[in-house]
C-alpha cells in the first residue's frame, strides 16, 4: 500500500515507519526540516520536508505521493504548547484532510487522545461523549480534538487512535526527562487521578493495524488503567527517584480509559500493563 505519513520523524512516526517498511508498504515521510527528511531517505522512505500549515505545499505533496492510506502522527509534544498543538489538530488536520479527499485517497488514521472525554466513575469507552464544556484550560484541548476527529470523520474510511499517556523511548517518560523532573521538584501528585498508559512501540502498531480496520475512534490503552497514587510511585522506583506522599484529589475526567474495542479488533500490547513497561522502558 502507498501510505503518507504525516509527522514520520514524532515520537510514534520513528517507530511506526520501519514497521511499515518491513510491512512491504511504499511510504512518504514528512519532516519538518530538511535534515529529518534526509533520515527518512536514508531509512528507505521518500522523504519530504512539509510545514502543514502550508496548505498549498501539502496538496502538493498528497498529489504527487498520491497515497492510498494517510496516517497523521503530527503533534507538537517536543516543546510546544497546549495551543501549538490544538492548532496542529485544528489547521493542519484541515489542510491534510483537504489534500487527502482532493487527491482521492480513501483513508486517514489520525493521531488523537484517550484524556478528552466528560467526566465518569469509571474508565471511558469510544461511546462516551468528550468533554466540551469543559472550562479553559483543558477547553483549549478538547475543542481541538474535537476539530480533528470532526475534520478526519469526513474521509470515506477513518480511524481515530485515542493514545493513552505515551510512555517509553522518545517520550516525558525517559530517564532525566520531564516526568522525572516534575518527580524529584514535588510537582507531580500521587493522588486519585487515574490514568491510561500506552507503550510507543505498541501505539505505532496500533497505527500499523488500523490500515485494516473499520471506520471509527479507538482507545490505544493497556490494560491497567491506575490511579495515580498506584502509579507514582513505581514509576518513581524505576527512575530511581524519590516517590511523593499518597495525596487525594483529581478531577473528573481523570478517568482512564478502556481498551475492549482495541482487543476486539484484533491489537494486543506487548507491554499490557505499564508496571512492568516503566521497568522495561
């Protein structure tokens, strides 16, 4: 299959490109530098340097990739803002999806979260609305995804992977890198919030799979959704850092999500529980 993959050099784009390599399929890779698109020639991919909010440069590049599948894995998590990235979910979802549906491609699986739906007692299914009246802040967010969800629904097959938190190798999980800060200053509470994580090496095979799949949002969870006062302090011992006090509190929609719709579709993670993803990492 020729697929287009929007953000090939993100945290889930470095690891899914060599499973679709390997997979046989053709792929254009975007980057945004001409470095990053040097990497993905290098790797085997036709590399493309693309800024999506550019939008005649992305009917350009759809046109002449002329995909069968688009796969958006565009995020501005490596130092962007909440605001960067609802206006890559925003713009950029609409300019790729214009492109797409002008060059006739058929399907888009997009890159979405597991954390934007309404508050509940127990951990969300696809069923559940998101939360848009939430207050600003997390309005910001959720308006946005729900822009991209909005925007990708348009194509004749769309998938939506709703990702869990990302843990593993590129993320805020690493050793030294945010998470750990925010653990060893006291700024991240092992409270009731509950959480869902994800391994980025089974996100990427989630987005791998879902060329296969039916149109319609999915929860890319593990198995485990856990409040925080559960996982803080493992995630603490695997970074050889000082775990917080039990503390209470977290607001609603701190829910966690479940994975049921992933499993009946056929994923299954290889790390299905972060306790022992974290010491894996």
């Amino acid at each position: 299959m020729r697929v287009f993959l929007a953000g090939a050099t993100g945290v889930i784009g470095r690891r899914l490109l060599p499973l679709l390599l390997d997979g046989g399929h053709t792929v254009t890779a975007t980057s945004q530098s001409d470095e990053g698109a040097a990497r993905l020639d290098a790797a085997g991919a036709t590399g493309v340097r693309l800024d999506v909010f550019d939008r005649v440069a992305v009917a350009k590049a759809m046109r002449q990739a002329a995909p069968e599948a688009v796969i958006h894995q565009l995020t501005a998590l490596s130092g962007g803002s909440s605001a960067d990235n609802a206006r890559i979910r925003r713009t950029g979802t609409r300019n790729l999806v214009d492109a797409a549906q002008a060059a006739g491609v058929p399907l888009m699986i997009a890159q979405s979260i597991a954390w934007a739906y309404e508050p509940g007692e127990v951990p969300a299914t696809e069923t559940d609305p998101l939360d848009t009246p939430a207050p600003e802040p997390r309005a910001t967010t959720v308006a946005a995804v729900q822009a991209l969800e909005d925007a990708v629904s348009e194509m004749p097959r769309h998938v939506v992977l709703r990702y869990g938190t990302l843990y593993g190798p590129g993320t805020w999980f690493v050793p030294g890198g945010p998470v750990e800060a925010r653990l060893r200053s006291g700024g991240l509470a092992a409270d009731d919030a509950v959480s869902s994580f994800v391994h980025v090496d089974d996100a990427a095979q989630a987005a791998l799979a879902a060329l296969d799949w039916p149109s319609g949002a999915v929860n890319i969870c593990d198995d485990e959704p856990a409040s925080a006062h559960t996982w803080v302090p493992l995630l603490a011992e695997a970074l050889g850092a000082p775990a917080p006090a039990r503390a209470t509190g977290g607001s609603g929609w701190e829910r966690g999500a479940a994975n049921a719709r992933a499993r009946e579709l056929g994923w299954r993670p290889a790390h299905p529980t972060w306790r022992t993803g974290f010491a894996a990492r």
